[in-house]
C-alpha cells in the first residue's frame, strides 16, 4: 500500500460532506438546526479532520467558528469532489447532469430565460438550477463553487475568473405607446414620466447627460431594480432606460428607443467560470461552449 493510499485509509467522505456543509451554512448550529447531539458530533469530526491534515480548519469567534484559508480549500475541495461524483452517477445511470448558473434577476428574465428553449435542445442532459445574485456576488459564488457558471455585466471579479466574452449590453427608453409617439430621446427624457434607478452608473450617466444638455430628467419614480421599471412600462404608467435585453419582455404597444453611448454606456456582458470547474467535472467544456453559443448577443 502506497504512503499516499495509507494518509486516506481513515478519511470518510461522510466527516468531509459534513464539514463542507458546515462551512456552506456558515457554522455548525445553522447547518444542523439546532440538534444539540448532531453538533457534538460534527465538532468532534472536524477536531478529527484537521487531525488528520495535521492543520488547523476552523478557530473559534465569539459564540461561533471561523474558518482558516485551509478549511475553505478544504470544504471547496469536497463540493467539487460531490459534483463529480454526481455527475459520474449521471453518465453511468443516464440522469441528468446537474449545473448551476448565477445572474442578475435581469440577466435571468431578459436573456437566460428566452434562451432556455435552444440551451435545452444543445444540451438535453442538464438540470439547471438558476440563482438570483447582485453583481458583486456572482464572481465569489463561482470561485467559492457555489454556483458553476455566472453572468456577469461589466468587469468580471475576482480577477481569476475565467471568461468568454457574450457581446456588448446596450441601453434603451422603453415608451408606452399610450404616454407618447415621440422618437427623440431628449424630448422623451424629458416630457414623459420616468421611472429610473435610485442610483448607480446608469443613473449617473443620465444625470451628467442631463446637466451637460441643460435640460431635466422628468424622473416620478425611483426603483431599486430593473425589473420594477419595466413592470411600470408594461402597465403603461412610465417610460424606463433599461438594458436593450428588456425587449424580449415587452409588449408589442411599447417601443424601444436606443439610447446613444453619449447617454449611456454600452457594458460588456461575459458569462464566467472557473479552471477547476473544467478540471473536476468532464462535461463541463462541453456545457460552456453551449452556452456561449446560444447566449451571445
């Protein structure tokens, strides 16, 4: 038996499962709901686990447990490792293969979604399962391994995502028929009721356009998402700037007006993933491609 063979001899998945749950769930209480027997148990397991690596995983911090660089790897290790093993089951038995992607609600509902039809016949064996983030979280739940594939608009981060470019994202005024027939831009941000973003860069670059033209934003309604002001457009009550995406939600009374880059800023949309991800489970070049394919714009 080799010196490699005989350090894992002692190593049951079931301790590994546990901990990488428990790292999941963010402590030991809330990934076991609070079974008193079931912590003493799992405790015990990972004293056993860092054992056994001879390093420590996890440290206390106030009430709870923190967890070490080495008990992150460890636990990111383990999720990759169930996802193998459970796409394996599904090669072996036919079932379908289970990914994940994470979007923005907007990504999700505008491009994803009117797209699943041609995903699905590009990739017949896949179970997806779609995840609502903000931005700034899609990039750390793929490298975290809590999610496999992310779209991401704008500058993907961290740094070390891997990345394929879907094409540019522009922005448009979506315009009720019933509010107005007007085509110039100017004149629609400036007489029709607007319902825009409470901030952000789109909102910014509106506003310097605005102050740049001498002229005001009829803004009468602030929202915190996209697809609040695309709901007031449908119900015909507001005019909204929203990712050209939004058209294919739109209905035919509404017409979509592109704005010029001196309004608003084209951003580049680019679904994400990581090495590991391609390293660990075997279909996974094959899902990406595919998506590439149907989700470019």
């Amino acid at each position: 038996m080799s010196a490699s063979s005989t350090s894992l001899k002692n190593l049951s998945l079931d301790r590994l499962r546990n901990f990488a749950e428990v790292v999941r769930k963010g402590g030991i209480a809330a990934a076991t709901a609070g079974d008193r027997s079931r912590q003493a148990l799992i405790s015990r397991q990972i004293a056993e686990l860092s054992s056994h690596f001879e390093v420590e995983l996890s440290r206390r911090s106030g009430r709870g447990i923190a967890f070490t660089p080495a008990g992150e790897q460890l636990a990111l290790l383990v999720t990759e490792l169930e996802r193998g093993l459970e796409e394996l089951r599904g090669t072996v038995k036919a079932a379908p293969l289970a990914y994940s992607i994470a979007a923005s609600s907007s990504a999700l509902h505008w491009l994803l979604l009117p797209k699943l039809k041609a995903i699905s016949a590009a990739l017949p064996a896949v179970k997806w399962t779609l995840h609502h983030e903000g931005t700034t979280a899609i990039g750390d739940k793929v490298v975290m391994g809590e999610v496999d594939f992310g779209l991401c608009i704008g500058t993907p981060s961290p740094a070390t995502l891997k990345r394929r470019l879907l094409g540019n994202v522009e922005y448009s005024i979506f315009v009720p028929a019933s509010l107005s027939a007007e085509t110039d831009v100017a004149t629609v941000l400036r007489a029709c009721p607007l319902a825009l973003p409470i901030g952000g860069t789109l909102r910014e670059s509106l506003n310097a356009w605005a102050k740049k033209q001498s002229s005001t934003l009829n803004v009468r309604l602030e929202v915190d998402s996209y697809m609040q002001a695309a709901d007031t457009v449908i119900r015909g009550t507001h005019a909204a700037v929203l990712p050209s995406l939004a058209a294919s939600g739109m209905m035919k009374d509404v017409r979509s007006i592109p704005l010029p880059p001196t309004v608003a800023q084209r951003r580049k949309l680019w679904l994400v993933w990581t090495d590991r991800l391609l390293r660990t489970r075997s279909a996974a070049s094959g899902v990406r491609d595919a998506l590439v394919s149907s989700l470019a714009l």
